[in-house]
C-alpha cells in the first residue's frame, strides 16, 4: 500500500484556496471597475455638454456681429 505524503495534501489544499482568492479577488476589481467607470462616463458626458454649449454661445456672439 503506498502511503501519501503529508506535503502532497498541504498543496492541494493551497492550490484550492489560492484559486478561490483569484476569483474573489477578480469580482472584487469588476465591482470597482464597474462603479468608477459610472463616475468616469457622467464626467466625460457632462464634459461633453460643458463644451457644446461653450461653443454654441461663441457662435452666437460672432453670429449677432
């Protein structure tokens, strides 16, 4: 009968949990992503609108003279 080796066990246990500990760190950066990326959309949106309407009052002025 052949005998297992204590450390054998040892690194399949780590080999489990470090695969588990990826995974929980990987959904833990989608939720992060997720969240700045909203903030990040709205700022660039708002920017957007900011210079459209920048430019829509300059070409107002130089329209009236």
């Amino acid at each position: 009968m052949v005998e297992e080796n204590p450390r054998d066990s040892s690194a399949s246990c780590e080999c489990q949990s470090s695969g588990f500990a990826l995974v929980a760190v990987l959904v833990f950066l989608l939720i992060v992503s997720a969240i700045t990326s909203t903030f990040a959309l709205t700022a660039w949106t708002r920017l957007k609108i900011a210079s459209n309407e920048t430019e829509s009052q300059r070409f107002g002025l130089l329209a009236k003279a």
